[in-house]
C-alpha cells in the first residue's frame, strides 16, 4: 500500500482525466465516458471489481442479505483509505432540528470537515450518503469527503439523517433539506458561503439531493447539484429495460451480471421499507425525480452513472430529461465500474477522479 494510502498508482486518476472521451447521444447530449486506467478492452470490468466480485461469488467474502437491517448497519464498509493530505479537520455537532415535518422535533449529528487555510466564507457541500434509505454512515464516506473538501476548498457536511424502516418517507428527506436551515443559521461560525452551495449524494443520497432541490425549488439556494449513480426512477422495471444495454465479455459473463443484478433485485425491495408497502408512492417525484413535472427547477447538474449498475439507463435518461427542460447537465459514465465505487476511496482510482471532478465543479460556483 503505498504511504498515502492508495492502493493504487497514484498517477491512476491522471490517466482516467487524460483518457476521457465524448460521445454525442442520439438527443444531443453529450456523455462523458471515463476509462479504467489499467485496462484497455471495451466492456470489461475494472479489476478491481472483478476481484472483488469473484470473491464475493466464492464465499470468500460474506455480507448480510435480506432484511436483517442491524445486521447490514453493523457489517464492515468496503475498504477504504484516506488520500488527503492530513489537514482536513473532522467536527461533529448536533443538529437540533425544529420539525418543518410535522412537529417532530429531533436531534441529528452533523459531520463538518473543513481543510486547513480555508479562505471563509468559503463554498459548502451538503454530501447525502447512500444505502437504500435503510443504511449507510460516515465510515463508508469519510475518505472521499475528506479528499473532496481538500480538493475543492469547501467545507463538506454529512447529515446522518433518519433510515427506514424505522423512519419511512419522508423522515430522511426532511432532515437533509432542514440541514440547510442549520446551514443558513450557521454560515458565518462554520465558515461557509451559503450563496455558494452545493448538494451531493450517491444512490439513495441523489434522490434525497433531487428531493431538497424541488422542495428549494424558486429559493434560488442551490446552485449545484452533483449525484452518483441515483435512484431517480424506483418505480417497476421498465418495459424498455433489458440485459443488452450492458454488453459484457463473454469470460466476465457471470461476474458482470452479478453486478447489474445486485441493485436491481434491491429496488423490487424498497418501497417495503422507505415507504411502508406503498408501491405508488416510489413514484412521487421527491423520491423519484424522473417524474418531476418541471425539472427546469434544477440548478446546474452532474449526473454520473458506472457502466454495470442497474441504474445507468435511468440516470444517463434522466440526464436527457435535464437537458430538455433546458438544465445545464454534465453527464458522465465510468467504465468497467458497477454501482457505490465512490466509497471505496483509495482502493477504486475512480473514486479519487470523481472527487476531483466535483472539486472542480464545487470551485466554479
């Protein structure tokens, strides 16, 4: 492992920026495609998946399944390490929250990471974690936050914010969409310039990013939005789905499926947990943005997708849909990636690329 914790070459991320290409989708949109670094055939999986998906096919590696929700709370993270340069500094507060969603009034823990020699009031990240509405926590993120508040010379905060079941729609949304009163409240003692920010979030995280800026909608506070792989349509497979949108190698068969099937036979679950049973109700644009009726509402977006996870057509579709109600959208798919690269930080060299990326969209605003 190399000293500053990547488990890669460190000039790996240098060759994913270097080898970007642009194609021209149908519609005109234009798709960034960003390559694996040290492999070269076309619908292959990046090594370090297969790696880790032939062991996870030959019980070498065992995670819950199921609905043990504890147990998936408590499994360990993917591997992860940190790539910053060590001075970030990592706080913790407690957000006291008033209840805008009915009266519940609540307390939810805020990680703040700000880097050393911040020029304040500097730019500020709001980053919403994934895991299916039901888990996730700032073990899976802590890396990639780090790295993206070094990178960008922002402040980046973590809401950790009510899961399902225990807190169905709409709990979780409205803690991340009242984490930005906090931030209003608290813009000049955190250091942060709230003309200048910025929603993320990754799977579940980009639909709850989609949600907060269609309940800001007209307030004019977000001015970027910056989503990973999300859940934006969680409704039933569509008719027009199918396996040939991933064309794969024939020797990589099994391992490339695996992937596209591990999201895809998680969705059929959801609206058992996040919305008690209530299959409609994945419909409802704050869950599901793909069915927003004015998506002109959206400030400029970054929509990015990985070549074998079962929501690359709906988030590259959605993109479209972006485009054509006139949002500024920069649309990029990873190749050889499948879904939730972004927490393997110093392990996956696109997680590295990809915060880089939003560094540079974040030093824009």
């Amino acid at each position: 492992m190399a000293k500053d914790g990547r488990t890669y070459d460190a000039s790996f991320a240098d060759i994913i920026a270097a080898g970007t290409r642009i194609v021209v989708l149908d519609n005109g949109t234009e798709l960034e495609l960003r390559p694996m670094p040290d492999e070269e055939r076309e619908h292959a999986l990046d090594p370090r998946v297969y790696e880790l998906t032939q062991k996870r096919l030959s019980g070498a590696f065992v995670t819950p399944a199921g609905v043990d929700f504890e147990a998936m709370r408590k499994r360990p993270n993917k591997e992860n390490h940190d790539i910053d340069s060590g001075g970030v500094t990592e706080t913790v507060e407690t957000m006291h929250l008033t209840g805008r969603d009915g009266g519940d009034v609540r307390d939810i823990e805020l990680y703040v990471f700000t880097p050393e020699e911040l020029a304040a009031p500097a730019p500020v990240v709001a980053f919403y974690h994934g895991g299916g509405f039901t888990v996730g926590n700032i073990g899976m993120y802590r890396p990639a936050l780090r790295y993206l508040a070094e990178q960008a010379g922002c402040v980046v905060v973590f809401p950790d914010y009510r899961l399902a079941p225990e807190h169905p729609f709409p709990a979780g949304l409205n803690d991340c969409d009242e984490t930005l009163d906090y931030l209003v409240e608290h813009a000049e003692r955190l250091g942060i310039d709230m003309s200048r920010l910025a929603v993320a979030g990754d799977s579940a995280g980009g639909s709850l990013a989609n949600g907060v800026v269609q309940l800001r909608a007209g307030s004019g506070l977000v001015k970027l939005v910056m989503e990973m792989y999300p859940a934006v349509d969680s409704g039933p497979v569509p008719p027009e789905w199918s396996y040939d949108m991933y064309p794969w190698l024939p020797e990589q068969a099994v391992e490339a499926k695996s992937r596209v099937d591990r999201i895809k036979a998680s969705v059929d679950d959801l609206s058992a947990v996040y919305t008690a049973g209530d299959a409609q109700k994945m419909l409802d644009p704050l869950i599901s943005a793909a069915y927003c009726e004015d998506l002109s509402v959206f400030p400029r977006t970054v929509v990015v997708s990985s070549e074998f996870d079962y929501l690359r057509y709906q988030n590259e579709k959605f993109a479209q849909q972006l485009r054509a109600a006139g949002v500024e959208v920069r649309a990029i798919r990873y190749l050889g990636c499948d879904h939730g690269f972004f927490e393997a930080c110093g392990v996956m060299p696109q997680a590295e690329d990809l915060c880089r990326v939003m560094a540079a969209e974040v030093r824009k605003l």
